[in-house]
C-alpha cells in the first residue's frame, strides 16, 4: 500500500480509536493505532488493516505489544489468527516484572 494510502488510513482510524489525542498525535505511534484496532475494532476496520497493511505489520504489533494494549481475549485471538501460537500455548500477554 502507497504510504499516502497508509496514512490516510491510519489518520482515519486514530479519530475512532485514539479519541483522546488529536490525529496529528495519534499519528506519530501507528502502532498504538493498529493495536486499538486490533483490540477494540469492528469487524470492518480490522479486516481493512488486515488487508491494507498486512499481516506481517500485525505481527509486529503484537510482538511489541505494551502493558494494557490488549486485553486477554484479543490477545489470544490474534495469536492465533495470525498462525504465532499452537492451540493452548498462547505466550504470557506483556507484564511488569518485579525484581
């Protein structure tokens, strides 16, 4: 996908899914975008970044996963749908570590 297309994409999912930033905020981590999407999103605009940006973006998501941006539901979804887990070893959703 064109960059232009990308981010005309991104710009408009940030308004729905990051509402508590401006678009030009949002803009600047297209990741937390995508993740919103993939946690929160409805079935038309995650099926749109699936499409338009890739699965491989989407694994890259989830790989750099921060604390919170999922919740155990979705985390387990997307491993799944993206072929990155066996049915029963979802990996640990991102955590603190006390030392």
């Amino acid at each position: 996908m064109p960059v232009t297309e990308a981010s005309a994409l991104l710009e408009e999912l940030a308004r729905k899914y990051v509402w508590w930033k401006s678009t030009e905020e949002a803009a600047v981590y297209p990741d937390r975008i995508v993740a919103q999407v993939m946690d929160i999103g409805d079935y038309n605009d995650v099926q749109r970044v699936s499409d338009e940006l890739g699965e491989d973006f989407l694994r890259q998501v989830l790989r750099q996963a921060e604390i919170g941006q999922f919740t155990p539901r979705s985390w387990a979804y997307w491993h799944y749908r993206l072929g990155l887990a066996e049915p029963e070893r979802v990996p640990p959703m991102p955590g603190r570590r006390i030392d």
